[in-house]
C-alpha cells in the first residue's frame, strides 16, 4: 500500500479547501484521507492505485455499489445529455414521485429538494407551520443534516447549539432525550406538549453507530404526537428504500408518521432529498400553501432518472434479497468472531446496514443473543448491555477502533467507515467473497 498521490492531493486541497474536504467527516482518517479514483463493483481504488472492498458506500446513497444497473446508466445518459434542466417542470419528476407515493405506506404526496439536510429543514418549517408551535424534539446522537434547529448538544430542554455559528436561540426551541428511553418521551410531552411541533426521530439511529428501537418506542412516540397534537417526522433519508426495501423503515415497522424526509438512495447517487406525507400537509408548501419552499435544482431530471431508475430496477430484480442476505452473513460471522475475540462487542444493523460497536462492557458470551446483529430484543442474554442510546455508543473503544482497528482493516485491503459512528453498507455489487474476505480480516484486526 503506498499513499503518496494521496498525500499530494491533500496537500494541494489544504490550500483551497478547508481541512483539505467538502464535507468534514472525509478528513477524519488521519493522517490524510485516501482520495479516490474510481470505483468498481463492491470495490474502489485510489488514487495510488490501491484496491479495497468498499463499505463506506458513498455514506448512504449507492444500492449499485459503482456499478449502475444498464437502464439507470442509459436514464441518467439520456437526461444529461437532454438539457440537463430547466427551472420547468418535467415528466421525470412525476413519475418519481408516484413511485415514491405508491410505494411507502404514509407517503401521498413529495416535495424534492437537493440534499438531506433541505429535506430536514423543510420539514421542520412545515412542522411548525402547521401547529403553530415551535419545538421540535430530537434524539441525542441522531443526526438530521447541517441544518440550524437540530445542531444541538445537552440535555432535555438544557440544550445549546452544537457548533458555532448558531445563535442560541435556535436550540431554545429544541428538546433533547435519550432514543429508546420511553419514560424521557412521556417527560417531554407532560413539560412541554403544548409546545411540541414535533419529533424528528430516525426510525434507527443510523449516524451514531447502528441503534435498532426497543419493543414499543416508535408506538411511544406515535401515540404521544397524536395525543398532544404534534407531528411525528421520521427522518429516513439513510433508512429510506433500504431497511425494509421499497416500504422502508416505516412500513417494516408498521409505524405511519406525518412527515417522512428523504435522501440519498432516492437520488440513485446524485444529489437529492424530499419530503414526503398526506396531501393535506404537504400541500402546505408553496405555491398550494403558504409555507415558502424552493430550489433552484429541486427535481433535477439526472437526479429523478437516477433515483426513479434505480428503485424501479430494485422492485422488478432480487436487489434486496441479494443486499440483505449478504448483510445477515455478514453479521452472524462477525457475531461469530467475537464471539471469540472480544465478546463484549456488539454487532449491529439490520438489512443492508452493519456495524461493530466496539463496548467496554457486555457478558462474556454470546449465548442466546440476538442472531445476525442486536435486534434490542428483550429475551436476548446480552439486553442488559447492549448499547440503546447514542451516549451508549460513545462510551465504547472509539479510539481504539480509529487509531488501530481501522488502518489494520485498510492494510487488508477493506475500506471502513471514516469513524466508529458512521453505519456501513452492504450492495448489490457486493459478493459472498468480498463478505468472506472482509470477515478474514477482522478476524485478524481485532
Ligand atoms: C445523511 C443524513 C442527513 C443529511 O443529508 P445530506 O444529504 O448529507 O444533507 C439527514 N438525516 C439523516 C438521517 C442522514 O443520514
């Protein structure tokens, strides 16, 4: 393995780029991140040449890996080289949104915008627009873009904004709790229901590691928006068209909320978001409503052929039987390593997703857990102590897992992601030899 383009290339970037990156968590790989040159299939080379298996996976939006199925090469081709936009509306877009409509059960009606963090943002207006309140409640460690009201750090109604930049005013009007603990909902609700425009929950913490809902959490949180007038968003812009496939996280959950956001997969790996829900409230927006929204790329014709192509191929192949038994093999034979070498590990994800929550603390075996990843169910032996809030997940071997287990996965040739919080993600380029491999080498990393 050598790195010296990619040194010279982060040297170069430094100069023009703050921290030498576009998006701040590609500089945590120390001492400099490997630029990539190309992908190919489950893999991707850099720019010295060197080949890993890829599970980073663009962070979310490749259900391909680097390899576009014909029909999504020949859509984005074919819109590309079309215009590539107009500021019109185009047909493209109307057929995503049906896609989108008739596939997810809470889904009637979308707004598309370019990024997640829009989709999150809107949300939250439309939110509060349509209560006439202005909290929104978050969960600690989930993670809902770069946008203002939910860059947040603290606890409960004793939050602050999270970075500089944002005036503490915005984080007055956001209320912080545990995921997974129902009695800090049912608090949350008693202070301050009248308040309460909504709760932004990712149907899985996703960005902190990989936490599934405890039995009866998301009917908590249903239950409580509904009593006290509120709107339960679910934020499914990583869970959206993968856990669960095409019905997403909320239909395998069987949980309908009022407002779903939107990102990555939808765009089939260009820039995307949306928000999606019932008629009446999407219809709050502008030009129907009052509620200002706009983009000058929103519905952009690449994006929409992509996204549309992509989700149709995945309705019509065996995309997500591929995708989420490579994931269960994957899992189970991570189990199955730690089982030996570090039994207080927890393997987590569901579907396509899969992480190794490096805890301090858990039994000493494996015994009676939750098979193919922690599932949070509560005959499992390890339920006591597996991780169930984003602080769970920080309090494992986060350096550890940074400063060693991540560069002895790199030497053997397997690209993780950037830190210990990100989710990694299984595609349908991916094979059972790259799971296989990728399963030798932890067994040799850890
Ligand atoms: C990635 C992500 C976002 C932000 O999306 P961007 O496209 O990066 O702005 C928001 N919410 C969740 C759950 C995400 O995973």
């Amino acid at each position: 393995m050598t790195d010296e383009q990619s040194r010279d290339l982060y040297d170069r970037a430094l100069s023009v780029l703050p921290g030498g990156v576009n998006s701040a968590v590609r500089a945590a790989i120390e001492p400099y991140p490997p630029f990539i040159e190309r992908g190919d299939g489950g893999h991707v080379i850099d720019a010295d040449g060197d080949r890993y298996i890829d599970w980073v996976m663009g962070l979310g939006p490749l259900l391909y890996g680097h390899d576009q199925p014909d029909p999504v090469q020949a859509a984005v081709q074919s819109h590309a080289s079309e215009g590539p936009m107009y500021g019109m509306p185009t047909e493209i877009e109307v057929e995503h949104a049906e896609f989108v409509a008739r596939h997810v059960p809470s889904v009637e009606m979308l707004r598309f915008v370019n990024s997640g963090t829009e989709a999150t943002v809107s949300a939250c207006r439309l939110a509060r627009a349509h209560t006439g309140r202005d909290k929104i409640v978050v969960m600690q460690g989930g993670y809902h873009g770069a946008q203002e009201s939910t860059l947040v750090e603290g606890e409960y109604d004793d939050t602050s904004p999270s970075s500089p930049g944002i005036p503490d005013s915005f984080a007055e009007h956001t209320l912080a709790v545990p995921f997974n603990d129902r009695e800090a909902a049912h608090r949350v609700f008693e202070d301050h229901g009248e308040d309460i425009a909504a709760v932004m929950v990712e149907p899985i913490l996703a960005n902190y590691g990989i936490v599934r809902p405890v039995d009866g959490y998301h009917e908590t949180l249903r239950d409580l928006t509904e009593d006290h007038g509120a709107l339960l968003i679910f934020d499914e812009v990583i869970t959206g068209f993968r856990v669960g496939g095409l019905q997403c996280a909320q239909g395998k959950f069987g949980i309908d909320p009022d407002l779903t956001t939107f990102g990555k997969l939808i765009g089939g790996g260009f820039p995307v978001g949306a928000i999606g829900g019932s008629a009446e409230i999407i219809e709050e927006f502008t030009p129907s409503g009052e509620v200002f929204q706009a983009g000058t790329f929103s519905g952009h014709p690449v994006t929409m052929a992509a996204g549309l192509e992509s989700l149709r191929y995945a309705a019509e192949n065996d995309v997500y039987d591929h995708i989420h038994g490579l994931g269960e093999r994957l899992r189970t034979g991570l189990q199955d390593i730690v089982a030996d070498h570090a039994p207080e590990y927890t393997v987590t994800g569901t579907d396509g997703m899969f992480k190794l929550v490096f805890s301090r603390h858990g039994p000493e075996s494996y015994d009676a857990h939750c098979a193919g990843g922690c599932a949070q169910r509560e005959s499992c032996s390890r339920f006591d102590t597996c991780p169930k809030t984003a602080a769970d997940v920080a309090r494992g071997e986060t350096d550890r897992w940074r400063r060693v287990f991540w560069p002895k996965m790199r030497e053997q040739g397997v690209f993780l992601s950037q830190n210990q919080y990100e989710s990694q993600f299984v595609t349908y380029a991916h094979t059972e030899d790259d799971v296989d491999e990728t399963l030798e080498a932890y067994k040799n990393a850890l």
